[in-house]
C-alpha cells in the first residue's frame, strides 16, 4: 500500500483547551496528513511555543508529554527567553510537532480529503467550535521538540515517535500488522536516543538493513542494550501507568524484551488484536458519543476503556466508560476525587448504604480496602445497539448524582458533617 504524505501551510494562531479553565495560545505553521490508499491515516500539526507556555506543557503534562517518555536532550536544556535581549526574544520560542489522536482521524475524513481541506476544517473549528476535542491539548502526542539557542539547536523526541499511536490504533489489527519485531524496532530506536546504539533501519520492504541491528537476535541485543538496561527498564516500568493498556501491554512485553533479549512477544499482540476485534462495535458507539457531545477523552482499547474528566457545579473528578463487549454491557463511573481515611471508612459505608435506597438509576460503590468512591450507571444491550440517546442517559445521569451528592460525601470523609446531617442536606 502506497503512503502519501501532503503539507499544508497554517500560520495561524490557534486556542486549544478552551473548555478548560486555563486556554492558551499555540502559533502554527504547518499541517500535514499521512493517506494510505486515499484515506487519511495520520495528521501532524507543528506549531511554536514560548519558554513559558512550554514549561507549562511540562508541567501540567500537555500533549501526552510525560517526563518517562522524552528521550534525553541532544545539546542541552532549552533556554529561557530572559536569557536573551528582548529584540531576539522570538528565537528561543520551541517548535513542536503533535500527531493527533487516532480516534478523531474519522472526523477530519468526513469534513476533508486533504492536507488543505483538513487545515480549512481546523481553522473553522476554532472560529465556530472552540470546544472540540480536536482543539484539545490532550488530543495530541508530542512527538518532537526544538529550539535553536546561540550554540545551536537542541530538543528531544517522545516514545510517540516510536510507538506511532495511529499504528497502534488500527481498526482490524493483528499480529502482521504489528508483531513483535515492529514493537522491538520502535523500543530499541527510543533506547538508541538515551545512549550510543545503532537504530534499526527498515527498509521499504519491511527487512532491517544488514548492517542494521536485528531485535530478533538475542545475543547482539543484549550486548547492544546492555549499557542502559537498567535506566530504560525503571523508564517503561513507570511508562505503563501512564499509557493507554494496548501500549502498556506492548511497552510491558518490550520491556521483558530489552531484559530478555527481546523474546517473542506474538502471542501477547495477538490476544491484545482479538481483545481489540471482539470490542469494537459498542466502543466504537462510546468513542463516537464523547466525539459527537465534545468531550476531551483518553481511551484504552484494549480493555476497552474510555477514560474522561468532568467538572461539576460542586467539583471536579475523573470518570470512565467501561464495556463488556461478550455480554453487550456498557457501565460509567464517576470517582469521587478523594479517597477515604481509615477512621471514616465506617461512616462513610453507612452514607453510601442509606443513600442507595431508593436509587433507580445507578448507585454508589465503596472499596472499603482502598477507601475509594464511585458511582455507577449501567446498561445491558443485549438483542440492541447502544444509541447516543441512551448513552448519554447513562452519562448524564451519573455525573448529575455525583454532583448532587458531592458536598455530602465529602462532609463525611473529611468529619465535617454525620451521616444523618449530610443527607438531609440532600434529601429534602
């Protein structure tokens, strides 16, 4: 199959994250899409950054960036813009390019063909819906960073550029599509950038190159790898908590692989591929329903999991969608954002259990070993499909009763309040 990549000029001024209470400012400058056999695959976005916006994308995580995925800086730190005079102040600005979440690929497809048209689409998002998901930060992957300082340009690239989400994200995947050797060259290519290993080159052709390094081969693997074994395995353990679970599962067979030697890891993509294959339709359903009512979203397609966050008038918490594909069940959960203390696990059972009776839709579930909260609304489909209707039932239905009861519950975690008093507040 025959891949096409088109650019597009966009210098624009684009403003992501307008849902959020802190959007900021992004100025772009090229867009450009990947097409297999005519549709689009993959759209990349480079845009500039000040030092300051930057270390705000560091800090609060932004564009899937998280400190365990960066390999190491190519000549140093960036450099902040009061390091220089304020006439060359634009020079320190970083230039960073994204690749979009793969779940949102079909929407740029239904409204463009094109490097052009997609860029059209974006620039009219961002004029007459500033909350879409695809004006999300979290909608993106970093995949490389750069800055030219006085001694040259320095940067650094993420695991993304490896473990390319869109291949991972394919509809129909299976162990050709991505087997163990393709899992190898990505891992072993990141652990090239953290010390001096030679990249694997594929050919077009899909064979390594002679001189290249073969994963496959135990013994100069682990000769190769050996000098950053111990660094790279601390850096995927903490990998997996961070990822979604199809690429923890990859990450977590790539990392058995560096220590191993990289053994086969087939069999694990291939349950993975049928765990993916035998969940699609009602996820497809929950991915197209968070798409369609603007949510910003992380899913893990794997389990298959949709992960959100939701501010309430009360607070604010994580929530997630969870299908049952096998028996066509579909449940949402809200957390509750603290978690409870030892001494208050009994007062707090005994809220949960009075405010349950009488529920109809839904109810609260308490781990009395870990202290955490959630609520829960579900629906089993059986015979059915899940329309955006009822899923939105579901949803809205279970964040509103969180909201409601938020308050409450916090008051009797935090001993501000007894039971009886903190559900009256409610129950009235």
């Amino acid at each position: 199959m025959n891949l096409l990549i088109e650019n597009f000029s966009l210098e624009k001024e684009l403003i992501l994250d307008r849902e959020s209470n802190s959007p900021f400012k992004i100025r772009t400058t090229s867009l450009s899409v990947s097409k297999q056999d005519k549709q689009i695959i993959e759209c990349h976005l480079t845009f500039w950054v000040t030092p300051q916006l930057y270390d705000r994308i560091d800090r609060e995580s932004l564009f899937n960036l998280k400190p365990e995925i960066r390999s190491p800086f190519s000549a140093g730190k960036f450099q902040d813009s009061e390091s220089q005079d304020s006439e060359s102040q634009d020079s320190t600005d970083i230039q960073i390019t994204a690749t979009l979440e793969p779940a949102l690929i079909p929407k740029l497809a239904e409204n463009g063909t094109d490097a052009e048209q997609v860029t059209l689409y974006i620039e009219r998002l961002n004029q007459q819906e500033p909350k879409h998901p695809i004006l999300s930060s979290y909608s993106w992957y970093a995949l490389e960073f750069k800055q030219q300082k006085e001694s040259g340009e320095t940067g650094y690239r993420t695991l993304w550029t490896y473990l390319k989400p869109f291949e991972l994200a394919k509809q129909g995947i299976n162990s050709k599509d991505i087997d163990s050797k393709t899992i190898n060259e990505a891992m072993l290519n990141f652990a090239a950038s953290w010390g001096d290993i030679p990249q694997v080159n594929v050919q077009t052709d899909g064979q390594t190159d002679d001189q290249s390094i073969d994963p496959n081969n135990s013994e100069d693997s682990v000769d190769v790898i050996s000098p950053v074994t111990e660094e790279m395995i601390h850096t995927f353990e903490e990998l997996t908590n961070n990822l979604s679970e199809m690429t923890e599962e990859m990450v977590s067979e790539s990392i058995k692989e560096i220590n191993d030697a990289f053994e086969e890891v087939t069999d694990s993509i291939s349950e993975v591929s049928r765990n993916i294959n035998s969940s699609e339709t009602i996820f497809q359903a929950i991915i197209n329903f968070f798409v369609e009512d603007n949510w910003q979203f992380s899913y893990l397609k794997a389990e298959p999991i949709v992960r959100v966050n939701f501010q309430g008038k009360n607070g604010q918490w994580d929530c997630y969608a969870k299908v049952i594909e096998e028996k066509q069940q579909f449940a949402f959960y809200s957390i509750c954002p603290i978690r409870t203390r030892l001494n208050k696990r009994l007062p707090v059972t005994e809220f949960i259990t009075r405010a349950n009776y009488g529920m109809i839709i839904g109810n609260f579930e308490f781990d009395f070993t870990s202290g955490e909260i959630r609520y829960k609304t579900s629906i089993d489909v059986e015979g059915d499909n899940l329309s955006f209707a009822l899923i939105k039932q579901v949803v809205y239905a279970n964040v509103t009763v969180m909201d409601e009861y938020l308050p409450s519950l916090i008051a009797v975690i935090e001993g501000k309040a007894g039971v009886r008093e903190a559900l009256s507040r409610i129950e009235v």
